[in-house]
C-alpha cells in the first residue's frame, strides 16, 4: 500500500495531478472540464478529450468505446459516443463543438486505458474547435473538484 | 394503524412514472420504444412485456456474434439475432421471459447517482420487496440470483440527464434455446465455469407470473406514483395517442403509429 502511495505521488507530479488523501479522483490542473465528467485539453484550434478520473472510477472497469468516425461533427454538451462498463453503455459528451480529427484507436484493442490512463494514454478523440468561445463555460480543475466533491457528498 | 388515506397522502409529491404493460411484443421493437423513450421523453417510465413473440438472441452493444454464438446452428434454426443498445452479455429471449425496464431521469430517485452500481442496487433493493421470503433472492455481481442461480440479467445505458434498466426474468424457458450460446469469456465469477443449465434457473419455480407482476407494482409505487399509459394490456394494435416524440431528425410521431406495435 505504501509503495502504491508513492508510486502515485511520483505519477501525480509527473502528471501535474492533484492527489487527495481521501482517496478522491484525480483531477489535472490545465485541463477544463464539463459537469458529465469530460475533460478537453485545448492547443489553439486543437483539442483533447478523454473522460475524467472521477467518471472512470464510477463506471467500473471499461470493456468497450463506440468511437465516432473521423469527420464527424461534435457540439458542445451533446453526446459523440459510449464507453461499456460490464452491464452499462454511458454517453460521452463533447466539451467542444468542431469536427473529429483522430479518434484514439488504441481504444478498441485496450479500452482499460481510459480506466488506467484516464488523462493521458485514454484520451478519446481530437477535435478541430469550431467556438473557442465555449470554453468559457467549462469549469476549471478547481471548480471540478468542488463540483465533485459536492456531488459525491449528497448521495 | 394507518388506513388507506394516510397510506396514500405519503406518496403526494412521489415522482410520476408512466407504465406500459405489453404482452408478446417482438423484442426488437420493444428496444426501439425503450431507446426512444430514454432519449426524447422527458418522464419516468416503467414498461412490462410478458414475452416476446419468437425466441431471439439480443447481445449487448459490442457482443460479437462468432464469440458468443454457435452460428451455424443459429442460421440453421433461423433464429433472429438483435444487438442492443445497453451493455452486457447475450441472452435468448421467447415467449416466456418477463422484460421489466425502468427509464428515469437522472433525478427521479432521492439520492441515487447515475452511475451502473449505485443503479443495479437500487432496482437490486426493489426487487428485494418483490421476493421477500422466496427462493433466497439476492443480486448477485450484476444478477438476480436465487442461491447461485441466475433467474434475471440486467443491463443499462445511461445519458447526460437520464437511465434506462432493464431486466429480462426468465420465467421459463426452452432448453433447446439455450443451446445457441457458447460459454463467454466475459463472465461473473460465481458462474464457475458452469454450463447454461446448470447456471439458471426458471422463475416460474418460485412464483407465478401474475404474483411477480402484481408484486412488482405494488415495489414500484413505494418510490413513484404510477399512472397506466394505457387502460389495459396490450395484444394488438398499441395506442399511444397524445405520446409525441421529437427525435433527433426533428420528426414528430406517435409511438405507436411509428413503431407499429402489435
């Protein structure tokens, strides 16, 4: 357990990952995040999106992603595609709206990386941003946390 | 005690869920209604089948059929092959199996997050209620179990704002039919490796199907107010009137005129 905890640690610095010591889902500081549990990393035009710590952790462990095609719109807040968890298939929402890019295709021979590598070797799809604008509705790494936080708290 | 009234004025402000009972409604097009509703209806709904009208195999979302099935005798027997939109494992389907689905917005239960577990134990302590005392009925992994047999398969799709859990009881079955599965390689570990037949069992062992229906009801009204979409089951043509839907394409239809449910 202890060798867990630093080998967490270690991968938290690494990753610039907050780490909380009750156990709570990581969540990475530069990254932005929508309140279904999505995260999108934004380079200019280009974004990453993938589902967050919080989110893989509640679905148990991934067995299979519906993918979009490359090419296919996406909008902001609408689903782009499912992750299965055992018995469930639950949506993935997009935090962007713009066009797929690339979808990770790793995915389909190793979906337990999103459950793995959530923020980095799960990522999910790339998208080409079309409203740089909406970003500024997605809550930032803190306010994620509370929201969290908050969500965990009142159930 | 509490008479009827007082009984009653506790579920003023319970929830709406609207039923639909339905009776040998074809798998296939009873998923249809079921994926309609979650995505474009904005209430509760619970949904009984007694049956489908010919036995069918329906695999969950990424089943692929040279895996779990034995095609050749699949395709001899020319049996119907339906991949759902929920998760979960393969399952054949005939006139003896009892669907039960509940369709909730995310906010319908008190407390509950909407998330396959904390979803599974909810209908998991429902159920409770509905076997009380009979056969050792418990939720087992992702089963309805009594002992270690399974009796009930579920599975679920959840989206922004709303869940869908169905359940397909085996009330009784054919033997032959079970013979088109191939074990899984995805399977719960109190399966122990065991065959088909030696890992289920029939409902209609334990209770009778009005029993299970009527208790089922009465389970269901502890946490909702329910309200018949339709006056009296259905065999034939179904009447949805006043249900409008608006998928995605922007197209408004009746249910029943759109999905031709007979």
């Amino acid at each position: 357990m202890a060798s867990r905890l630093m080998w967490a640690s270690r991968a938290a610095s690494y990753l610039r990952i907050s780490v909380f010591h009750r156990g709570f889902a990581s969540v990475v500081k530069d990254l932005k995040y929508l309140d279904s549990h999505e995260w999108v990393k934004v380079e200019g035009k280009s974004a990453t999106v993938g589902i967050t710590d919080h989110a893989q952790d509640h679905l148990g462990d991934v067995v299979y992603v519906e993918l979009p095609e490359v090419g296919a719109p996406v909008s902001h807040g609408s689903s782009f595609g499912a992750v299965e968890s055992v018995k469930a298939t639950s949506d993935i929402n997009s935090p962007v709206s713009g066009k797929v890019v690339e979808v990770n295709e790793e995915l389909n021979n190793s979906p337990g990386l999103i459950n793995s590598s959530p923020y980095d070797k799960g990522w999910i799809i790339k998208v080409e941003v079309s409203n740089n604008g909406e970003l500024n509705s997605l809550m930032d790494a803190d306010k994620y946390t509370k929201f969290c936080e908050e969500e965990d708290g009142s159930h | 005690m509490a008479n009827p009234s007082q009984l009653q004025a506790h579920k003023i402000g319970a929830p709406l869920m609207n039923q639909i009972k339905l009776k040998g409604v074809p798998i296939l097009q009873q998923l249809h209604l079921e994926e309609c509703l979650l995505r474009t209806s904005s209430h509760n709904w619970c949904i009984i089948n007694q049956g489908t009208n010919h036995p069918t195999i329906v695999m969950g979302v990424s089943g692929k059929p040279a895996e779990l099935l034995k095609i050749e005798s699949v395709l001899c027997d020319q049996i119907p092959v339906v991949r759902r939109f929920t998760g979960g494992g393969t399952v054949v389907l005939d006139p003896s199996t009892i669907f039960v689905t509940f369709i909730c917005n995310k906010d319908a239960v008190a407390g509950l997050q909407p998330y396959p577990q904390p979803i599974l134990s909810w209908t998991g302590a429902l159920y409770n209620k509905v076997f009380q005392g009979i056969g050792d009925f418990h939720l087992r992994e992702n089963d309805y179990v009594f002992g270690d047999r399974k009796f009930g398969g579920n599975a679920q799709s959840i989206t922004k704002n709303r869940w869908i859990h169905h359940t397909s009881f085996l009330w009784d079955y054919e033997v032959r039919n079970m013979a088109y599965l191939k074990l899984p390689a995805r399977a719960p570990e109190y399966r122990l490796a065991r065959g088909h037949l030696e890992f289920i069992c029939r409902m209609k062992d334990y209770m009778s199907r009005s029993e299970f229906i009527s208790r089922t009801i009465e389970a269901i009204k502890t946490h909702f107010s329910l309200r018949s979409a339709e006056a009296e089951s259905i065999e034939t043509s179904a009447s949805f009137a006043g249900i409008q839907v608006k998928p995605d394409n922007k197209e408004f239809y009746s249910i029943g005129e759109r999905l031709n449910i007979y």
